[in-house]
C-alpha cells in the first residue's frame, strides 16, 4: 500500500520497479564455464521510465525503453551495460542534446519491447506507429531509423527474418490507420514490398506468423480504445461482440487475397513459429481465452501453449492444447522460422501461490505469477523438460543460440536475464539445449537487478 492507502502500482514496484542510473561493468564475475563460441551480445530490452510517472496513471507498456546487455567472447563476460534509448524527450529528461530525425504522424517514443538487428543495424522495436531506434555496439543511441527513407509509416515489436532470404517481414498498425501494413525490407535495409489490409476498429497485432507462402494474420477481440485525453494514451480491452479471426495472406499477393478463417475467440500476444506440409498450415503459439478484462474481481487468463493445423482447401482451423501449464514468450531456433521445426521453448509460470516478489505482468496490462523456470519442447514427442529458478526469484524469455551455423536444430544454448534473489541481482543464465534440465552451464553475475522486461536476441559478432 502507499501512504495515502492506495494500491501501489505493481508496474513501478518490486521486480518490476525501474532503474534509476545507467551502468557499465566490465570484466564480470562467472560460475561455471562460458561456451568460447559465445561471441557477440545478449541484449533485451523494457520499459524503464526515465522520471516518476504518476502511479495512478502509468501503464507498464508506456514506459521508455531500456535496452540491457551483456557482452561474451572467448569464455569470458567482458561488459554489462543497460542505456535508455535516446527518443527526443528522453534526451531532454536527461539534459542531453536531442538527436532529431524522421518522424512518423509526429511520433517519437523511445522504443521498448525488442530489438533486433538487421541489414548492419541494430534496432530497439516498439508497435503502434513510432519508428524503431538505432542503436551503436555499446548501446548509445544514434537516432530514429526508416530503412533509409523506404518505411511508409512506423515498424512493429516483432519481425521475422527469413532464414533462406534474410529479408525482414513484419505487420505493423497505428491507431491513424484503417488498415495493418505488411511489409518485406531487403537485404540492401530498404522497404521492397508493402501491402495496406484493411480492418474495422483497432486490433491490436501485437504479433503475426510467417510461413514459405503465407503470412498469418491474428484479428482478435483485444482492440484499442483511442485516447479521451489530446496527451491521453490509447487503452485496450476485450470487444466480446469482435469475430475472432486468423488471416491468410500470400507473401506475394495483395489486399484483395487476404484469407480470413473463422476462429474462437481467443487473444495471441506470441506465435513460435509456424510452417506448411503437405497442403495444411502448421502453428505453434501460445493461447489466451481472453485478455483486457477490466472490472471488479477480473482476472487474465492463463496462456497456454497450441498447436493450430490450418486446412485453407477446408478453410479450418483445428486446436490441440500442448502444455496445461501456464507459459508466455515461445521462442524457436532462428534457423528454423517459416519452416518445420521440432523444437521451442517458453518461460514457465508456476501453478502455486506467488512469491514474495510479487506478480509478474503481461505486455498487454494483465497481473499473473512471477516465471519460474523455462521450458524446452519437443513437439514431435509431444515431451517437455523444465528448467526451475529458486523460489522468489524470476526467468524472462529464453533464446536460443546455435552452437555453429550448421549445429543440429537443438544443438546450441538457451540464454536468460534470471533475478537471483540471493545477491538481489539478475544472472545471465546458459543453459545447454541437449542437457536443459540439468541447469546453467554458466551464470554471469550482473551487478545490478535488471528490471521485468519483454524480449530480446542474440547478436552474434560479424564474421
């Protein structure tokens, strides 16, 4: 409680409580041993508000983003460093020179749910309409990006880089558009394709699927409210009366050829991966009943991990529950996105009472359990193992990173930002994809708690 008697905001408080100062650490502590072929940076980015929002008002997705690394080479942890992403307000908070650049609608948000890197540019990611960020090797912001003056609008949260073309996809909205925008950029880092799909209200898209032929479209009962303040900040909820629907699209095709499947209602903040065998669309992702419930007493639903068989000649869609468990952030090997893959992994929330951290958050606004642990799929088995962190501590999302480009599809390690609660400070955990449940190989000490955050990617170095 604070001290007038009102709840405390869980997004400003507890694991969730954001950092105050920029830090740098340099040749960090280990336990155990790092992989030598570790060599780039493990980054993930959060909101981390730069002043003191008003409790009452602030919603943990409209935080400013911070984006945390860790830096491997040669079996050793050489830096940790977290920076704020740059946006113009952000500088001037911090008394620094603005950095300008293109806008889009007049938007300029410091971007906080991912980063990826792409065509020789390292982004930090946000939805809704405001350009990605660029970024140095050392975190320090460069300013906005717009594939060199190609992107028509702003980007998304979730990209999907093909692994046979190495061009990026994305489905990106704003609520200024009667319509989602898929768009393809090349390898050169400028737009090449765009395709403007029209939808009624305000879906929120959070994220698609990406096959050989098709992209995947979710139009789902989580919509957007507009803002009813002119500084206000748009706010979802759960339209009942919304047809749920998945959407079909040929990469190569227009508007026009937009495929749109009846399905249940449901929510899906995050697919894994997604692919087509013998004429039917195969997807992995993690399913709500509902989401941005709102009321007395409401409470999110768990989410649960799905396979969905899509039959476009029956124009089908059949679900088959995987995991009764409760499981957020699914993640599959890069190599194998658009294609059959027999691997996946996720964070795992206990079924039990929370801990004394508190509860853990989703992107959308709902409270559930903290994480505790991660969990390795094998799909083909239909077998699980589970990776379990001490009790009050807390997992984010687990990538995974190949051992060698040409490393079988789980051949490689799973890395995660892990509160120990222990030294009050997060580790980045190694784990062994083929051993996952005997625990890290190899934990880096950070100095400092790294805030509850969303995702984030392995780096690797340039060769």
């Amino acid at each position: 409680m604070t001290e007038n008697g009102t709840t405390a905001n869980p997004y400003l408080s507890g694991l969730f409580a954001p950092v105050r100062e920029e830090t740098t650490a340099v040749d960090l502590p280990v336990t155990g041993r790092l992989p030598e072929s570790l060599r780039g940076r493990y980054l993930r980015n959060g909101p981390n508000p730069v002043g003191f929002p008003d409790p009452a008002a602030y919603g943990w997705f409209s935080g400013e983003g911070m984006v945390h690394g860790v830096r491997l080479r040669d079996g050793a942890a050489e830096w940790y460093r977290n920076r704020w992403v740059r946006s113009d307000d952000v500088a001037g908070q911090l008394g620094e020179k603005l950095l300008h650049g293109p806008r889009h609608l007049g938007l300029d948000f410091a971007p906080n749910t991912h980063v990826q890197r792409f065509a020789g540019h390292l982004l930090a990611l946000v939805e809704g309409g405001s350009l990605p960020y660029e970024l140095d090797d050392e975190l320090r912001t460069i300013g906005p990006f717009d594939f060199h003056g190609t992107l028509p609008g702003g980007l998304a949260a979730h990209t999907v880089i093909d692994p046979g073309t190495g061009e990026l996809h994305t489905v990106a909205y704003c609520l200024a558009w009667p319509y989602v925008q898929y768009l393809v950029a090349g390898t050169d880092g400028c737009v090449r394709h765009r395709v403007d799909i029209p939808v009624e209200g305000h879906p929120m898209m959070h994220d698609f699927s990406l096959t050989a032929r098709h992209v995947l479209l979710y139009d789902l009962p989580g919509v957007y409210a507009p803002p009813t303040e002119p500084d206000g900040e748009p706010t979802p909820y759960w339209d009942p009366e919304r047809p749920a629907r998945l959407g079909l699209l040929p990469r190569d095709g227009g508007a026009a050829e937009v495929r749109w499947l009846d399905i249940d209602p449901c929510f899906v903040f995050h697919p894994m991966n997604a692919y087509e065998h013998d004429g039917t669309i195969t997807v992995h992702l993690v399913r709500y009943d509902r989401m941005f419930d709102s009321g007395p007493g409401a409470k999110p639903a768990p989410a649960r991990m799905e396979r969905w068989t899509v039959d476009p000649a029956a124009g089908t869609v059949r679900r088959h529950r995987l995991d009764d468990r409760a499981v957020e952030f699914p993640r599959a090997d890069p190599r194998r996105l658009t294609v059959r893959h027999r691997y996946g992994y996720a964070m795992l929330e206990p079924s039990g009472e929370a801990g004394s951290a508190g509860a853990h958050v989703t992107e959308g606004g709902g409270v559930r359990r903290l994480g505790a642990g991660l969990v390795k799929y094998d799909l083909e088995r239909g077998t699980s193992e589970t990776f379990l962190v001490p009790p009050h501590g807390d997992v984010g999302e687990g990538v995974f990173v190949p051992a060698a480009p040409g490393a079988a599809e789980d051949d490689g390690w799973v890395l995660a930002f892990a509160y120990d609660p222990g030294r009050a400070a997060t580790d980045l955990l190694v784990l062994a994809a083929q051993d996952f449940a005997a625990g890290p190989v190899a934990r880096v000490h950070l100095p400092v708690r790294v805030p509850i955050g969303f995702h984030g990617n392995w780096i690797p170095d340039a060769d």
